[in-house]
C-alpha cells in the first residue's frame, strides 16, 4: 500500500522542482538577493538606519532578479 504523503513532504518535493529548474544564473541571482535583504534587515534592527550601500546592494538585487526571471517589464 502507497503512503501518503504529507503536505510538507509535498511542498519539499515541489521546491526541489523549482530549484532544479533554475539556472545557475538565476541561482546565483536569488543566494545574493537573499545575503542583500538579510544584511539589509540587520542594519535595520541594529541601528534602525540604513546604509547607501544597503540601499544600492537592495536596488542591484531587484534588478538582477528583474533580468534572471524575466519578470514584468511595465515597470522599467
């Protein structure tokens, strides 16, 4: 008899689907938006301020996203 499978088995076996779907590009793309946002956040928690690099490292991420995904143009 199968096991079901749980909805977090389920979930884990989609995000693996994405992940490999991804290309290296793209995956570089969403490991550095991710460092960008978390020192970000950091900044803002300790200090409640933020730095311009921050604030140019955040920019520089939304558009590598915009590129790596192809994501809406309307708003360029």
């Amino acid at each position: 008899m199968a096991k079901k499978k749980t909805e977090y088995e389920s979930l884990e076996i989609s995000r693996q689907k994405g992940i490999q779907g991804m290309s290296e590009e793209q995956m570089k793309t969403v490991k550095e938006t991710e460092q960008h946002l978390s020192s970000a956040l950091q900044m803002l928690f300790e200090c409640q301020d933020l730095y311009l690099s921050d604030i140019r490292n955040l920019e520089q991420s939304v558009w590598d996203l915009r590129r790596s995904f192809d994501l809406d143009r309307r708003d360029w």
